[in-house]
C-alpha cells in the first residue's frame, strides 16, 4: 500500500482539524437545543474530508477503493443528519425517532459497504465499473464509471437534501421575521456544499478533487457560531406553545376550515368523553355537538360566545368560547383555535345577582309602599303620641330604605354609559348646599373645573360628604385640586375616622364576616368612581380624608 503527499489533501486534512474544533465548542454547550444534531452533522463531515484525504494520497488502487468506500460512509450519512437537524429545528421532533433514524442510516451505510467491497477489492462493480488510477497529472486519482448503486444513492441523498429544504421553505414562508432570516440562512449555508457538490459532479469545477468536504464543514461552524441559530429556535416556541396547551385546564380543540377536528388536548377530550385518537379527523358535530353549532355561528374572525355543555346527564356546565382564525401565511385561513374556558359558577352567580335585583328592584319597593301606607294608616287614627311618634319613624326609615334602592338602582344602571366633560366645581357646590348637618363645610376650588365624567359623579358626591357629615364633630374641608391629566376631590372630617375593618374591603374588592363596611355608601362611590376610570384613597391617621382621583376633561375651555 502506497501514498503520496500532495497540496491537495491539505484542505481535506484540514478541514477534520476545523471539524474536531467546532465539534468540542459544540459538545460542550450540548444542552442547548439543536446542539447534539449539528455535533453529528460536524462530526459526519470531519468523516467524509478525513477519509476523503486518505483516500487522494493512496497511491494502490485497493487502497485507493477502500479508503473511498469508507468516504461515502460519511457522505451519505450527511444528508440524513442534516435532515434530522432541520426537521428537529424546525420543531417536528416527533418525527424524530431513533428507529426512523436507524433505518435512515441504515441505507448509506450499507451503500459504503458495497462500495468498499467494489473490484477490486471485490468481485463486484455495482458502484464503480472499470476502476483505476489517474496519474496523468497530480493528485493520483480514482478513475471509474458510476455503476447503479451510486447513481441510487446518489437519487436517495438529493432526495432527503430536497426533503430538507421543504421544511426549511416552509418555516420561511409561514413564520415571523426573526425565524424567516434563520431560515434563509440554513438555505444558503447548505447550499454552499451541495452546489460544490453538484458543480464537481457536472465536471464545472476544475481539478479531480471534490471540495464538497471542506465546505460542509465550513457550513456546520457557520451555523454553530453565527445568526443566533441555535439560541432562538423556532422548534422552541412551538414546543411551549405544545406544553402551554396540553397542560392548560382550558379545554382547546383545533378545527379545520371545514369543522373537521385536528387536534385536542387532554382537557377538551375528557370534557366531551372522548379519546384524542378517536375524535381527531372527524366532524366537530359528532366530537362536540353542543360546541359545534355555535362555533358555526363565530365566523371566520375570531369571536367569542357562551355555550352549554352537557356535562352529565342531569347537569350543565358554561363555557366561554372563543374562535381564533389558524392562518397558513398571507392571509389564508385554514381553520381555527375553539378556546373554552369555564364560566359556570360566573353564570350562577349572575343569576342569583339577577333574581336579588328583581327583588330589590321590585318586590322590596312593593313591601315598603305596604308598610308605608299601613304606618301612615296607623298614624292617622289613634291618639297615643308615643304610637304615632313610633309610626313617624317606620315611615322615615322606610323613605330612606326606598330612597337608597332607587340610589343604588341608579348607580347600577349608569355603570356602563359613555362619558362626558362634567363642570366638577359647581357639583361639589350644589351638593353643600343640599347638605343637612350641624358641621361647618369648608369648600375651596378653581372656579371652572372639568373631568370626563358622568352627573352620577353627583351620588358619589353626596356619599363621601354624607359619611363625613356623620363623623366630624366640628368642621368639614372640602378642596378640588388639579394636575395635568386629573382632578383630586379630597373631603376631610375631624371625626375618629373610619374604622381599618370598613376600608380594608374596599381595598381588597371584597369582604369577609369579619372586614366589611357597614353599608353600601362607601362601595358606592367606589363603584362610581372606577366606573369614570377613577380612584379612591383614603386617610385615617386623624379623621377620616376621603380623595377622589378623576381623569380631567380635554378639550374643554376653562
């Protein structure tokens, strides 16, 4: 067995060297996605360039066949690690299984071992037909023709190669902008060692030696150390988005543009009793017929609705659906994401809110014109003092029991209506006035001044002076303040101030048996005010500070 030193291995010896390096950098940040995939294309080039250098510097044509059998070792095992990086990249991993893999590799491999078993080491010329040596001009080269097996294999590696850029065709024109430029990288980085390959194969480029080796590995240390390849990845977010939705309590089903049932996760296929096996490929109807006829009604924007479900045979739960449109890229939509999340115990308790308004609206007034009408009926026709004064104050307590329905009926009422600029200074004014109490109202503020508001501002109003006017022994201080972009109302009593189990509710939104206002004056004003977009502090340090934040009025001449 001879061999010959010549200029031209030297590429092909150094490229393996470049290929260890890059091969150990990636090796040691392995954990990092894609990173084990790229180490096994990087090492399978460092093969084909090694073997490949062994190969040109042999001067025995066994040798020179045998070292070439064992380059293509390594030649068709690149195709199908580049395969198996894209198609991981790109985040179709569970295509990715080691017996697919296997029988992948399993057909270079046995591609090198008739290669290297080719005459003459062989009997057999299924590779190469009439091989010798070339020593015509240096390197000594393997001279042969191209039997059937490598034009096989060489149908099989483009094939995989043409598999690969389909799926890095399709991330390109169906995904975000940062994903899209990776994606058009990959393509121009693998087309450096396939266009090498296919111009030494088509004799366009000059010289006997293939350069096909030294530019893969070039291609694999590109792809290792620049463009964040491997630090964003798509196969990355779509394998979040996976987790996000098979772990979501939500239950989640995939539609066709035609309601033929995709994918679910684990929530919608017990929701609807079914397996994900069974119900993917069939009609949403027979998957979820009582999903189906409203998700029909959504359209193809995305909406949202309420539905019933069926959950058992004597009970109902709600859901809240959404409909998000799946498009495929430049506006085509291809079905749709139907999102449910529970809103059965919200229902309930919005219909036990409805029957308690029906009865404060309707049946509470009812009674109180009755007991009204009784008292005043009592009052009128006995002679005791003490009767009638008892009698005088049922009416009076129940005047204001009537008078705080019809109030908080009306807050209820103007929650939802649109704004307006409201005149605050002469709202505040007019409330003072109306104001029955013992305590002196101290009252500043600018003389015109404006908020986007509601006249409802005007109940909030009274509350906080009300429950000043209830507390303060001497005096009160009412001041409106602006600022750029809102209008401070603050009233202040000289009371004890209210106490920490009353306010605490209305910081927290919500009350217990032992934190709870006294009435419903506070979450009034609470109510209206955020209702306007607004804000309630409070101050209690000595006596009791109530501000009311309000968004100014813009646009309004002042």
């Amino acid at each position: 067995m001879g061999w010959e030193l010549t200029i031209h291995a030297v590429p092909l010896f150094l490229a393996p060297a470049v290929a260890a390096l890059v091969a150990g950098a990636i090796y040691a940040n392995r954990s990092v996605g894609g990173q084990q995939r790229l180490l096994a294309l990087v090492v399978v080039a460092g093969w084909w360039s090694l073997a490949y250098g062994i190969a040109l510097v042999q001067t025995d044509l066994g040798a020179k066949v045998l070292f070439h059998g064992i380059m293509f070792a390594g030649v068709g095992l690149t195709p199908v690690t580049w395969l198996v990086f894209v198609v991981g990249y790109t985040g179709g991993d569970e295509w990715v299984t080691r017996r697919r893999v296997a029988a992948l590799a399993a057909v270079p491999l046995l591609t090198a071992l008739v290669a290297i078993t080719n005459a003459p080491v062989g009997s057999h010329e299924l590779f190469w037909t009439d091989p010798s040596l070339d020593a015509s001009a240096p390197p000594v080269v393997l001279d042969a023709g191209y039997g059937p097996l490598f034009w096989a294999h060489s149908v099989y590696a483009y094939t995989l190669l043409v598999i690969s850029g389909g799926y890095l065709l399709r991330l390109a024109l169906f995904t975000d902008r940062i994903h899209r430029s990776q994606a058009v990288t990959l393509v121009v980085v693998s087309g450096i060692p396939i266009g090498a390959n296919v111009a030494h194969l088509a004799g366009v480029v000059p010289g006997a030696v293939d350069p096909t080796p030294p530019a893969l590995v070039v291609s694999g240390l590109v792809i290792a150390t620049r463009y964040r390849l491997l630090t964003v990845v798509p196969a990355a977010r779509q394998l979040a988005r996976s987790e996000l939705i098979e772990r979501t309590p939500d239950p989640v089903i995939v539609v066709s543009d035609g309601d033929k049932v995709l994918d679910l996760n684990p929530a919608a296929a017990s929701l609807f009793d079914t397996a994900r096996s069974d119900a993917v490929g069939r009609q949403l109807d027979r998957v979820a017929p009582d999903l189906a006829g409203t998700a029909a009604d959504l359209g193809p924007e995305t909406a949202q609705t309420d539905v019933a479900v069926e959950a058992s045979a004597c009970a109902s739960r709600y859901f809240d659906v959404q409909a998000t449109p799946i498009s495929a890229g430049y506006g085509v939509v291809t079905g749709r994401v139907l999102t449910l999340r529970e809103i059965t115990d919200r229902r309930r308790r919005e219909q036990r809110l409805s029957v308690l308004n029906r009865l404060l609206r309707h049946d509470l007034r009812n009674v109180m014109t009755a007991i009204r009408g009784n008292a005043e009926l009592v009052e009128q026709r006995v002679d005791d003092p003490e009767v009638r004064e008892r009698m005088a104050v049922i009416e009076r307590n129940v005047d204001t029991i009537v008078e705080r329905r019809e109030k908080f009926d009306s807050v209820l009422r103007s929650l939802d209506v649109d704004t307006e600029p409201v005149e605050i200074t002469s709202t505040v004014r007019a409330v003072i006035d109306d104001a029955d109490g013992d305590a002196k109202i101290g009252f500043e503020a600018p003389a015109d001044c404006y908020i986007e508001g509601h006249p409802i501002v005007r109940i909030a109003l009274e509350e906080v002076l009300e429950n000043a006017l209830e507390h303060a022994t001497e005096r009160i201080d009412v001041a409106v303040e602006t600022a750029d972009s809102i209008v401070e109302l603050t009233v202040c009593d000289d009371g004890d101030g209210i106490a920490d189990h009353e306010v605490e509710p209305l910081s927290n939104g919500r009350e217990t048996p032992l934190e709870h206002t006294s009435g419903v004056g506070l979450w009034t004003v609470k109510w209206v005010v955020e209702a306007l977009d607004g804000s309630v502090g409070f101050e209690t340090d000595d006596g009791t500070c109530i501000t009311l934040a309000l968004p100014r009025a813009t646009g309004v001449d002042k």
